[in-house]
DNA sequence: AGCAGTTAGTTAGTCATTGCCTAATTATAA
DNA sequence: TTATAATTAGGCAATGACTAACTAACTGCT
C-alpha cells in the first residue's frame, strides 16, 4: 500500500469517528430529521449578534410571512425563542436556545469531540509534530 | 493558545478544504439541490452489486412504487439507468451512472481531493509521520 | 394629546416539490 | 393459468415558499 493511501484510511478513520459525533450530537437533541434547509437556517441566525424576523428575510432572501412559520417551527421544536425588544414593542429578536446553538455549530461541536478523543490517545509531542505539518498544507 | 485549540484550527482548516470539495463536486455534477434521502438511496444503491427495484424496496424499508419514482426521479438527473435483466425480462437492475457513482461516493471523493492537496505540500517523511501518529487514535 | 401614516410581525390562503402509500394494471415467466 | 416484477393512477402529509390582508406599535404633525 502506497503512503496516499495509508493517509486516506488514516482519515477515513478520523472522519468516520467524527461523523458519529456528527450523529450523536444530533440524536442527544432529538433532532434527527432536520433538514439542509432548517441547518442553513440556524446558521445564518448563529451569526448574526442580533436578528429581528425583517432582517432574517433580508439575509436569507425571504418574505417575512416564510421567516414567522420558520420561526414557529423552530420555537415548537426547541431550538429557537422570541425576545420582544424593550424600546420598541413591535420588534422581535430571534435568539438561539442552548440546544439551537449545539445544533447551529454542529460542525464545531463535532470537531471539537474528535479533537477530545484525539488528545486522549497522544502526547504533547504528537500534537506539536501534527500542527507543524498539518500546517504546511495549502 | 494551548495545544488542544493549535490542533483544532489546524483541524477546522482541512475540513473547510474538504468541504470545498465536495462542494465542487456537487456542482461539477449540477446536483446542489439533492436532499438527504435521495444521498441515502445512492448509496444503498452503490453499496448492492446488482440491485433490482424490489430488492431495493426491501433494502430502504419502501413500497415498490416509491422506488420506481426515486428511480425515474434519478434518472432525470442522470445519477442511474434501468438495465433489463437478459435472464428474466420483468427484472430491471437499477445500475448508478458515473454522476450517481461519483455522488454516492461523496465521501471518499472529496477526502480523496484533500488527501492530493496535502500530499502535494508534504513530503514522504511528512505523510509517514502523520500516518504513525494518527493511528494512535482510537 | 390625538390622529394619520409607517413599520414589524402575523394570519390566511395558495402552490410546487418531496417522499411516501394502496389498489389496479401490464408484461413476463413458470 | 397463475405468480411475480415493475408501473400507473390516485391520494396524502410535510416542507418550504409566496402574496394579500391584517394587527399592534411607534412616529410625527397639528
């Protein structure tokens, strides 16, 4: 076996183990059966400081009625909530919940678990050595 | 910045360039709108060595009519092609085409993708290292 | 202070697509 | 002639989108 393909099962193995995080994450917050659609969407809330349901149609290039039904599916399935603004009443703030956040950064959440069970199994000199060459590629 | 976050930026960063990847290779394809079910069908496609409509019913746990949709649906874009049996006339096999091939294959595509880039700025000490170090992972 | 106009979000009603089903049909084999 | 493989016809729920009409709340002007 060549050493590309020893590099391709070496991965292979680390992204099987990160796609399982991927999974576990999503089945710990019972939602499964999330869309593309509902994970773009939550995203696009995650990264902004503060969104108004206006200025969620204006990002996402949406009407505002499409933005409220989003909404209130998100609210029924926990992963969003609804904060009124107190200087003006007719203004909303959809903010994440705790488990709208895991889910919104899933992509972190399951990196970060591979990296826990990576920096179980070496040691300090192994993680310097992988940085200084992980860093070299372009 | 501890070892843990070095590892996870340098991490975050390979997987940004996957990611890229594969989105190219949805849209070298022209499929960016598949959904997630029709992923799951490519790849229990992918993964029979000859399939027929009602094996592939039984497989995925559907009727017999859902798969002859899925698969007319598949073959308006192009990802699979019925191929009549020469033995018995009433079996079609359901045969992925090199698009269907090369989607069901997302995965090991684009990671192959990656592999290429790294191997292009490390050198073979380089590949040998990291191969000994992240088989260490368990 | 009070009304008129503007703005934010919601409701009602519609629509296309996906993904699934059962029942009936057609073509082929045994 | 009967059984089997796949298809057609017709239906249904959920998702994700829209426009038009509405309600609530703020803003500015007299």
């Amino acid at each position: 076996m060549n050493k590309k393909e020893h590099l391709f099962i070496t991965f292979e193995k680390l992204l099987r183990v990160k796609s399982e995080c991927s999974s576990s994450i999503f089945s710990e917050c019972g939602l499964s059966d999330i869309t593309i659609k509902q994970m773009g969407y939550l995203k696009a809330i995650d990264e902004c400081e503060e969104v108004t349901f206006s200025r969620l149609a204006e990002i996402t290039r949406n009407s505002k009625p499409t933005i409220t039904e989003m909404v209130n599916k998100f609210v029924k399935m926990e992963c969003v909530y609804r904060e009124r603004s107190t200087l003006d009443g007719r203004i909303f703030y959809i903010r994440l919940t705790e488990k709208g956040q895991t889910i919104a950064r899933l992509e972190r959440n399951s990196l970060l678990r591979l990296i826990e069970r990576m920096t179980g199994s070496l040691d300090e000199k192994d993680m310097d050595t992988l940085v200084r060459i992980l860093q070299k590629v372009k």
